[in-house]
C-alpha cells in the first residue's frame, strides 16, 4: 500500500520561478526512494511540500491517506524529516534538543527511548554538549536524531550525506537499513548516485521540477546500462593493432588492459568479433572481467541538456 | 490541541531565561534603584507631590510598565526571530501544531518572563517607597494583559524581522519614545492643553493611566478606556497573528 501519494503537485514560488511542475508519485510502505537530480532540481522543494514548509501552488500530497494541507496534523505526525542544511540552537544541550522534538510532535517523554537513539547515533556521550560545541558530522547526527525522537513512519532525509565523513556516511546507511527492518519508508534526496546504489529500493531522477522516471533500482539499472568488458593482456601493448581500430577499444593501465563499451540491450554485443579479432591481432588475453556502468552514467545521461543547436 | 507541543516550546523558551536568570533578575534591580536614585531621591525630592503621591511613589507604575513593555517585546520577537535566524524553524513549521499553540508557546513564556521582572520591580520600589496598591487585583490583571499583549506584538516583530537590526528598530524607535511621552514619569495633565490632546492618541497613555489608577485610585483617562485600549490591542495583535499564519507571511514561501 502506498504510505505517500503525490498527485500532479505544483509549485510556483512568488518571483515566478516554477521549481514543481506537476509531480505525481506513489511510494510504498518500507520503501527506500532516492531522489536524483542536479542542483536546483526541486528535490528539496518537494520534500518540503511534503513536510509542510513550503505550500503548494496546485496539487495533493496524502501521507497515510492524510492531506499534507488539510489534515496536516495527522500527516505530519507521521512524517520525520532530516533537512539538508545544519539549523540547531547553539545554546542548547543535546538531550534537550532531541526531546524538544518528540514533546512538539505531541509524544510523552521517553528517556528510555531517546536514550536508544542517542546511543545509536553516538550522540549518548555527547548528551550534555551544547550543539555549538559539536563538529559538524556530529550536528549532523543530532539532526537525525531529533527526526527519530518523535518516531515518524515516512523519513525524508534531504542530502543526509553531503558533506561528511565515510565513517558517517556508512553509519546512517546502517541507521537507513535498520529503520527500514522496522517498516519505516525513508525517501532521500542525494547527490551521491554511489548511495541511491548502495541502500535504495527504487530511484527517481528528477530536473528541472519534473519526474523524469521512478524505476525499481535493479531493473534501472538493466534497463539502461552498458556494460564494460575489460580485456587483461599476457603482455602490454603501446598502440592497438589497426584492425581493432572499429571497437572503440581504450588502453588501460598502461597497456597492459583494453576497455571495450557495449550496450547490454543493443542487437548485437560485438563480443564474439572483437575477440576473434584480438586472437587474429596475435594478443594474448590473461583474463576476461565485465563490469555494469553505473547509475551515474545512467543519470548523466538523463539529465544533460541536449547540445544546442547553433543559431547562426 | 496538542498542548505538549505548547509545554514544550514553553518550556524550552523558559530553559534560555533560566541560562541568564542572573542577568535577568540583576538587571531590573540595579536598573530602578537607579531610577529611584535619580527621580525619586535627587530630582523627586524638588517636585511637589503628583495626583496626591510623593513623585517617587508616582514613577513606580510607569517604571514597571517600560520594563515590563520592553522585556515583553523583545523577549517575544527575539524568541521567535531566533529560530528563523538559525533555522530551526524548519522542524515548528513541519510538526503537527497549528498557529495558536507555537504563539502560546512562545508568548506565554515571553510573557511570563516579563510579568517575572514586573514583579522583581515591584519588590525593588517597596524597598525604597512605602508602596499602596488600591486595587490589588486590577494591578495583577494589568499587568498580566499588558504583559500579554506586548508580548504578541514583539511576536509579531519578531516574525517580521528580517535581521538584527529590524528587530531592534521598531522597540526603539517607536515603542521607547511612546513609553516615555505616554506619562511614565509625568501626569498627562501637567501638559499644556495641546500636547494633552496629542497624548491621548499615543496607546501606552492609556495602559500606564489604567495601571497608575490601579496603584493610587487616580488616572488620567477612565479606567473603562484604559481596558478598551488593551482589549483592542490584544484583539489587533491576535488578528495579524491569526494572518501571518494563514498566508504564511515570512514563515512559508
């Protein structure tokens, strides 16, 4: 069942900017969506539609099967959200900060609860710090957990990750898998295409305020992936043989490996060819490895503008 | 209503004045026995007695009521503008609570803080003047509107307030000359006839009038008008509020 429905959202903020132009979307219980898209996009416009900071110029969003407008209370109870930049009191204590959030949203006071999250986070020692005292990884965390403290069902986390150290990145892919055990559905925005792959269900690539697709992650990437076939060589070589020329064949490591690109979907791979070719060349091949392109590539290519054509 | 969500905020907002109660409490003390010093002892003991007070008895109203007007606005519009200035105001504008519980919040604490130093003030006078209070219970009852009511306007400067400057702007350049031209430290009817007439349209006029005759059972304008006033600038201030809110004024693009 879909937690959170998005139907044909629009935002045009006062200077006439548009930054959502008709979003639909439909996101499941326990899903893990990541959000893609350059700066700018409306990645952050649209989680904070849904959240309540920004009021929308047309449309619906339900979280629950509640109005984001017109029953916001009970949609926003559900809803946690980790926002992209840093905005904490400097002058208040950790613990302080944490049950603030849960007694707004309305929830009893639970050290016992607050005291998991902390200690989760690693914030349990920093629990009498004030927030100014903290590095910005550690702010960071803190955000989090005041997110976590009054126990949402949907989490958005906007750009969780910018900015921060591999440790806590690797942390709250934890943090993500482990809510996710629990049932919660977390949409994050990111830069990161490395972290849509590592810990999302589905993706969405957005630009320019519209959805360019939302695809199960695997079939994304199957879908629109080339593959990389890299050729190790018994002994390297310095210039390719001509009759290789038509493959498009790169030298790697210097000369010791030959790239070759293909398309997994196209008609024909070209394998068979090239390697009847390189055995015709007289190379001898040492190992074979193919590799799938990225979602980074899959997302350039979306989201490039298309060359402009010269006007003169 | 989510009250928890209004404790909540009141609660916090309390914390940040028990983090400087010293200064919060200090403050007020050393600041009227200075007046005390200067108007009561020094310059009072020249000025024959007012309304049938000796003129440091008849400050004390007015001395209350500046600090009590000041502390209200600034404690209201610097503890809603600080959030919007760090940004913390993301997670008030995405939490389940609607405008009167983050004004309650906010406000009650303002106000509580500034009824708090109202009091200290209070105390203070009574060391160095054997103070009367007429009307007990209408003195509270002002006290607390007042206290209330100002509160809500420095909300809504707070909301207003683009930076620091702003902030200050309108406390001191329009609400510290209306104190002090609204007969904190004078009878309205000392003035000439001209200037009387002018006073009346100056606000505070009625307020410090309305809180004076609570003290001494003598005022420059009818009790029933003084509580008009009040009322009308609560009900005002409710209803910009009230708007804010609903278009989203400052707080949501």
């Amino acid at each position: 069942m879909a937690i959170v429905e998005i139907d044909d959202l629009q935002k045009t903020y006062d200077g006439g900017f548009q930054a959502l132009k008709g979003v639909s979307l439909e996101i499941g219980e326990g899903e893990i969506l990541a959000l893609l898209g350059p700066n700018g996009a409306g990645k952050t416009t649209l989680i904070s539609v849904l959240c309540g900071l920004v009021s929308p110029t047309a449309g619906q969003a339900r979280i629950g099967g509640h109005d984001s407008v017109t029953d916001y209370r009970k949609a926003r109870r559900l809803v946690g959200l980790v926002p992209q930049e840093i905005a904490l009191d400097p002058f208040t204590k950790v613990l302080d900060a944490v049950r603030f959030s849960r007694g707004l949203f309305g929830l009893k006071r639970d050290d016992a609860k607050i005291e998991g999250i902390l200690k989760q986070l690693s914030l349990w020692d920093k629990r009498d710090n004030r927030t100014m005292q903290l590095s910005g990884g550690m702010k960071r965390r803190v955000l989090i957990a005041k997110a976590l403290a009054h126990e949402p069902r949907v989490l958005f986390l906007d750009e969780p990750t910018a900015g921060v150290d591999v440790e806590l990145r690797r942390d709250m892919w934890e943090i993500v898998a482990k809510l996710k055990a629990d049932g919660v559905t977390i949409i994050l925005t990111t830069h990161y295409i490395e972290e849509a792959e590592a810990i999302a269900d589905r993706i969405g690539v957005i630009n320019k305020g519209a959805l360019l697709l939302v695809e199960d992650k695997t079939a994304l990437m199957e879908r629109m992936g080339r593959k990389e076939l890299r050729i190790s060589l018994r002994a390297p070589v310095t210039t390719l043989p001509d009759m290789l020329a038509g493959y498009g064949l790169v030298l790697a490591d210097e000369g010791a490996t030959l790239v070759y690109s293909y398309d997994t979907k196209g008609e024909a791979t070209g394998i068979t060819a090239l390697l009847a070719d390189l055995a015709r060349a007289g190379l001898k091949l040492a190992d074979l490895k193919t590799t799938q392109s990225s979602l980074e590539d899959i997302f350039v290519g979306l989201t490039r503008e298309p060359p402009k054509e010269d006007a003169a | 209503m989510n009250w928890s969500a209004v404790l909540t905020i009141y609660r916090a907002e309390m914390l940040r004045f028990f983090r400087t109660f010293v200064q919060s409490f200090i403050s007020p003390v050393i600041s009227t026995s200075l007046y005390f010093v200067v108007f009561g002892a020094a310059i009072g003991s020249r000025i024959q007695q007012v309304e049938g007070v000796s003129y440091a008895a008849f400050i004390v109203p007015g001395l209350i009521m500046l600090s009590v007007m000041t502390q209200s606005i600034s404690n209201a519009s610097f503890g809603i503008y600080f959030p919007k200035f760090t940004g913390t105001i993301y997670e008030l504008l995405s939490a389940p609570v609607n405008f009167l519980e983050i004004v309650l919040g906010y406000v009650g604490a303002a106000a509580t803080k500034a009824l708090f130093i109202g009091l200290v003030i209070l105390a203070t006078a009574s060391f160095f003047i054997e103070l009367q209070i007429a009307h007990p219970m209408a003195m509270l009852a002002f006290l607390l509107l007042t206290c209330l009511s100002f509160a809500l306007f420095g909300f809504i400067i707070g909301i207003w307030a683009g930076n620091f400057e702003q902030l200050q702007l309108i406390p001191l350049l329009v609400l510290t000359p209306l104190i002090f031209l609204g007969g904190a430290f004078y009878s309205i009817t000392m003035l000439p006839a001209v200037w009387q007439t002018v006073s009346l349209f100056n606000p505070v006029v009625y307020l410090i009038s309305g809180f004076r005759w609570s003290f001494y059972g003598a005022a420059d304008v009818p009790i029933g008008v003084s509580l008009l006033a009040i009322a009308g600038f609560t009900g005002a201030c409710l209803l910009i509020i009230g708007w804010i809110f609903k278009s989203g004024y400052r707080l949501k693009p």
